[in-house]
C-alpha cells in the first residue's frame, strides 16, 4: 500500500494535468447541453405553470431514452481509446460506422417511443390532463431529433476516444445558439416578439402563434439535427482525426462490430438509463401532488444537474485516459491513473456542495417567481448537498471502470443501488414514512431515497474497481 501511495503522489500532478485538458472540454459540452434543458424549463415556467409542468414531465421521458442512446454509444468511446493507445488505427473507421448504424436504429426506435407510448404512461401515472395534453405535443416534436442527436452523440463518442474533446463543446454551444432564439420564438411567438422588439415589428411577425410547450419541443428537435449535421461535416473536413478518414469509405452493417459495440455500451447504457428513470419515476410519482410540487422537483434536479456535470465530465475524461493506457498494455499505470482520478472527484463534490450552499436561493429565483416553488426547491437542493461525495464517487468509479471496459458489473450495481434502494426506499419513505416514526415526507421523501442509492452504489463500485484493476496489474 505504502509504494502505491508513494506511485500515485509520483504521477499525480502530471496525470491530473492530463484528465483536467481532457475534462474540461467535456465540461463544457455538457454545460451547453444541460444549458438547453435549462433554457426550456425557465421559458416555459415564464409562460405558465402548466407549460413548465408539460416540458418538465415530458422530459422526464423523452432524456431517459436519450440517454440510454448516449450510454449505448459511449462504449465506442472505450473502444476507439484502447485501438488508439494500441496504434491499431485502421480498425478505428470500421467501429465507428457499426457505430452510426446502431445510433440510427436507436433514433428510430426512440421517437416511436415518443409517438405512441407517452399517453398511457401519463394516464397510468394520473397526470393532470391538461398537462398530459401540453406534454404529449412536446415529445411528438422532440421525437423527430432523436435519430440526429443520436448521430451526434456517436461522433462524438468516436471524436473523446481520439482524446479529441473540444470538437463536442463547440458544436454543442452552437445547438444552444440555435435553441435560444428558436424557444424563443416557437414559445412566446409574436407577443413575445413585440415584447422584445417593440410594437413596430411586421405583422407577420406579430401574428405567429404563441405554441408554449409544443413550440420547446420543436426548438428542442431542430437544435439535436443542427449539432449532428455539424459534427459530421467537421469530422469530414477536419485534419485533427489524423489518417483515420472517417468518411472515405462507408462500412456496411457488420454484425462483429455491432456486437462489439453492445456488449460494452448496452450495460452503460441501461446503467444510465436506471440512473436516469430513478429520476424519471420520481418525476412521474410525485405528479398527483400537484404543480407545484413537480415544478418545486423540475427545478431543483436542474440546478442541480449542472454542477453534476463536472464530476460527469470528469468521469467521461476518466474513461478515456484508463483505456488509453491499457490500450498501450501498461496496466499499473492504468491503475494509478484510475486511482488518481477518484482522489479528484473528491475535490470536486466538495466544490459542488459549497457551490450549492452558497448560491441555491439566488439560482432558484432565476427559475421561477413562485414563492411556494421556491421555498419546496430550497428545501430539496439543502438534500442535495448531502449526496455530492457520493454522486461524484459513484459516476468517477465508473467512468474508471468503462476504460477497463468492464461495464455488466457496473450495471448490475446500478441496478441495485438506484431502483432497489433508491427508488423503493424512496418511494417508501415518500408514501409510507416510516412506520410509527415518521409520517409520509412526499418529495422530500423520495430525495433521501436518493442519498441512501448513491452512496451504496459509490461503495459497491469502489470495491469493483480495487478488484479489477489489481486483477489486470497481476494479469
């Protein structure tokens, strides 16, 4: 134990130096994303209660999905990283178009999802039916540009892997570019525009309809196409992907690589996505409490979802120096470089939480004037500063453990970790208390469901980690 320590100081400020160039991009592509989702809960909770409570339901079905897509995909990143370190460079075009493929049929298969499923959810979860109304136009707009973020998201899979990460930001600031205005526009229409540009604006301007939810969701599908239509015309002209040229030649369908890709991405995939539907099932439970209590719960998770992205972020530059490595076969390093990573991820919750301390009130009044939503908001991000350790322990550990590409165990923990003791205990608490002791704490309920899953999971992966990597460094 002494001589690991004394190996970790040795590499440490080097390899953080590494893992933060390749964060940091990661970071802010994940802003800008997250920022999209921010942006059409804060114009729409403008617009109305019940319009925020549309967009915050739908999108606690439609981001699931994508998700689960980006997880899938994600395990090209691991991929591409070992053939990288390796210098096995011309297998790297063939992975990559099994790749697109699979993000194609993905795409389809979600936004039929999204056409036909969502209003019996809604009716067996007993959403209020003006917002199951709103709700549902939402998704069958956002359900056209999920074949496109698809794509996007395996490019950009493909593009971390070549340690190649600031690619991502830019596109992905540029989709925020275009969601703003398009919200805008689609959301408020021409009042909202007269309320900008004053009462001289062409009546044609003036009269476009005001389409609240329905008109999120159309912005929402036009900025996934935009990012995706971007990232492949920058990986074809671009000179940053060395010899591999992406688009010379197009492989067809190949059940090898498919299979490849599956086997390590579907287990990221649906670890992501159980991660993803605590949240989700949560949103949908608590919708009977009324408006205010979603609306309280939307905010809140978005807040709150910011600041996860650096322990995110982290965790996806994790994944790719880990398998870098053991691409090179140097699997020691490998280990102190996982290793590393976790020591880091530690700094970060403890910025994350007094990030949130410090700045929830002013940050909450950004999202809604609603006294009532403010003060039940508040009340849940003061929970949410207890899970940051955790939260950032758990998503490090397994960005670690994606560049070993050991990800079946990953998922199985996840599994137990967020449905059985997240979402059961939760619900429990929420509905139930606690026997004699506690009544029913509703929302608040549910949150601490979420403390007590996160913090089983970090533990459970912590213990798979140290199991693995010393496995490969005797190997």
């Amino acid at each position: 134990m002494g001589r690991f320590i004394a190996d970790l100081r040795a590499i440490s400020r080097k390899e953080t130096a590494s893992l933060v160039h390749l964060a940091l991009p990661i970071c802010g592509a994940q802003l800008a994303q997250a920022g999209m989702s921010v942006v059409d809960v804060m114009m729409t909770g403008r617009q109305s209660a019940t319009a925020l409570a549309a967009v915050s339901v739908g999108s606690s079905l439609w981001l699931p999905l994508m998700l689960f897509m980006t997880g899938t995909l994600m395990g090209l990143t691991p991929i591409v990283a070992h053939l990288l370190g390796g210098r096995h460079l011309s297998m790297i075009r063939p992975r990559v178009h099994q790749a697109l493929w699979v993000a194609l049929i993905l795409g389809v298969i979600a936004a039929y999802l999204l056409w036909h499923m969502v209003m019996p959810v809604f009716r067996l979860m007993e959403v209020p039916p003006q917002v199951a109304e709103q709700s549902a136009a939402y998704l069958a707009a956002v359900a056209f540009g999920m074949p496109g973020v698809a794509v996007f998201q395996a490019l950009r899979a493909f593009s971390d892997g070549m340690n190649h990460t600031r690619p991502a930001l830019w596109i992905s600031l540029i989709g925020l570019g275009v969601n703003v205005p398009a919200n805008y526009v689609l959301i408020y229409g021409g009042n909202g525009l007269v309320a900008l540009f004053g009462p001289m604006l062409p009546a044609p301007f003036q009269a476009l309809p005001a389409l609240g939810a329905l008109g999120c969701g159309i912005a929402t599908a036009f900025s996934m196409w935009t990012m995706a239509l971007t990232m492949g015309i920058y990986t074809y002209r671009s000179q940053a992907y060395g010899e591999i040229s992406l688009w010379t030649q197009l492989s067809l369908p190949q059940w090898k690589g498919i299979r490849e890709l599956l086997v390590v991405g579907v287990p990221i995939g649906v670890a992501i996505f159980v991660e993803v539907t605590l949240f989700t099932l949560i949103a949908l439970f608590i919708a009977s409490l009324g408006e205010i209590t979603v609306a309280a719960h939307q905010v809140a998770l978005n807040f709150t979802s910011i600041l996860f992205m650096l322990p995110l972020s982290l965790s996806m530059a994790l994944t790719v120096r880990v398998g870098n490595t053991l691409g090179q076969e140097r699997p020691a390093m490998a280990r102190l470089i996982a290793w590393n990573g976790i020591m880091i991820s530690l700094a970060v919750a403890a910025l994350n939480s007094l990030l949130l301390w410090l700045t929830a009130p002013n940050v909450i009044a950004l999202y809604t004037n609603n006294p009532k939503v403010q003060a039940m908001a508040l009340s849940l991000i003061a929970l949410a500063v207890l899970y940051q350790v955790s939260d950032s322990l758990q998503v490090n550990l397994a960005g670690a453990l994606r560049g070993y590409k050991d990800t079946r165990i990953v998922m199985v923990i996840t599994l137990f970790s967020y449905w059985l003791i997240g979402l059961f205990g939760g619900h429990w608490l929420g509905t139930r208390g606690l026997y004699n002791w506690l009544e029913p704490l509703g929302v608040h309920g549910y949150w601490i469901g979420l403390i007590a899953g996160l913090s089983t999971a970090a533990l459970l992966l912590g213990l798979r980690l140290h199991q693995i990597s010393r496995k490969h460094e005797t190997i």
